[in-house]
C-alpha cells in the first residue's frame, strides 16, 4: 500500500489554522540552498534542480526496489527554512519592511527513512548525465531534526505571513514559550502558479528554546 503523507502524517503536515505545539523528530531531505529574492525567475531554478532527483529516486526504486523496507510513497511537498544574510543582520531592525533581496533559504523535499545517502548521491549523478544541471552539484543529503516547534496552516499571500506569524508568537509567550530565532520553515502545500494568492495554503512553523 502506497504510503501517502497527506493521510498517514496529517500531525506534521496538515495542521489547523491555530498554533500549536509540537515536536519534529529527524527526518532524512534532498537540499539546495541559495539567496535572493523568490520572486526573481532564478528562484524557481532551485525548485526545479530538487524535483528531477526526487521523481528519480521515487522511480527508480519502483522500477528496482534494490533498498530494505521498501514501500511505495507519494513524492513529500516542498519545504523552505528562511532566513536573512549575514550583512542584512547587522542593520536589521525589528517591524521594519523586509527587503527580499537579503534572504537566504534552504529548499527541500523530505525522503522516505529507507532512501540512503548513498543511493540518493548515485540518483543525482546520473541525473547530471541524463540532462546537466549547474544546480545538481549544490544537492545535499541531509537528516536534519528541528525538535520542538509551534505551527499553524497559514491560508493566504505569502506577503500576509507576518500576521500568522503574530499569533504564533503570541501563543508562545502566552504558553511561556519563546521563539529560538528569526529563522522558519514553510512548507508549500499549494501550487502557487495554479492557486490563487488569497487561497494558497502553507505550513508555517518556527523552533522554539
């Protein structure tokens, strides 16, 4: 049985539009990372250099199930842990407007526990082949844990997060909470070339202390 995240793993991928409390344990991800606006066309490079390995680790294995505890899976959404650069720190000021030219991200799409790293770095290889990509060579494999964190589904622009984000924060100071850092991860539940703005929906989330 095909194991599907939108039904198996709702906790962690689909929660309501209220914060909660909850603890990410490690997870196993293709990475790339880069800086810059995401709304210049350079942005969308980086999702496409993650999508061809992972429809090529999905497929291969389908073809080939050569890995233990082998299951079939739906391809994981994308997720993006945001952040601003160094030299934009250093005169950032609190409740000023965010120049989007000063972030950094890490893009990703989770793996199933059963891919390992060496068979995810075989998959990019021959993906450099089959059709080169500057980008390929930036592909990470990594396990990251993000631990405890409060989230919430935010339903809107993009450029609205900051509102949900307010209720976030809230929630945490009103649960005695505290928020580690600036630094947060969305995870992309729409399409947001085919939904419009108002109705896209993103997993907003933060690590707390």
């Amino acid at each position: 049985m095909k194991h599907e995240w939108r039904k198996k793993e709702k906790q962690v991928y689909l929660p309501k539009a209220r914060p909660e409390q909850i603890n990410i344990p490690a997870y196993n991800f293709l990475t790339i990372s880069g800086k810059g606006n995401p709304n210049n066309p350079e942005f969308a490079e980086y999702i496409g250099a993650l999508y061809p390995i992972c429809y090529g680790i999905k497929m291969g294995l389908k073809k080939n199930p050569v890995l233990d505890n082998y299951y079939d899976y739906t391809v994981y959404p994308l997720e993006g842990v945001w952040d601003i650069s160094h030299e934009a720190k250093k005169t950032y000021q609190e409740n000023t407007k965010l120049n989007k030219d000063d972030l950094v991200f890490t893009l990703m799409i989770r793996q199933p526990d059963f891919v390992t790293e060496k068979y995810a770095l075989d998959v990019i290889e021959q993906a450099k082949i089959k059709k080169p990509n500057p980008l390929f060579d930036k592909v990470k494999f990594q396990k990251i844990i993000e631990g405890n964190c409060i989230q919430m589904l935010h339903v809107g622009s993009y450029d609205e997060e900051p509102v949900t984000f307010k209720t976030m924060e809230d929630f945490a100071k009103n649960n005695g909470l505290k928020r580690k850092s600036k630094v947060h991860r969305e995870i992309y539940l729409s399409d947001f070339r085919k939904i419009a703005p108002e109705k896209l929906k993103t997993v907003l989330r933060f690590k707390l202390k």
